[in-house]
C-alpha cells in the first residue's frame, strides 16, 4: 500500500486524511479529459456541503459499525 510508503499519514486525524483524500482527488479529476460536467457539480457540491457542515458525516468505522450491527 501506498500509505505503508508514508506512514505519516496513518498520525492525520480523519478530517486531514479526509482533505487529503479530495486535494488528491482533485489532482485526478483535473487531469481527466473526459470529466462529465454533471458529475463534476456533483461531487463538487457534496464537497461544499461536507465543508459546511463536517458534523452531518460519519467516519467509516462508525459506518461499518452500523452496517454490521444491521446484519446481527
């Protein structure tokens, strides 16, 4: 894994790693010469709306947590 090159990353809280993930993302997503226009507001607006409101998501082991829980 990548993050095994960089273990720094593993020390970030969620909220870092989270901004990292999309700053890299974006990286991506500028590169990408066939980028639906649709698509790109879209993310671009759940990004807004998570800057906005950082409470209204769950980290993802929360997220397993229910998912597993739902299952029992």
């Amino acid at each position: 894994m990548i993050a095994e090159r960089f273990p720094e990353i593993a020390q970030l809280p969620d909220e870092d790693k989270l901004t990292l993930m999309a700053e890299l993302w974006q990286d991506v997503t500028d590169d990408a010469c066939d980028e639906d226009p649709a698509q790109a507001a879209f993310v671009e607006q759940r990004w807004q709306d998570y800057l906005q409101h950082p409470e209204r998501v769950s980290p993802w082991s929360q997220v397993k947590a229910r998912i597993l829980a739902s299952r029992a």
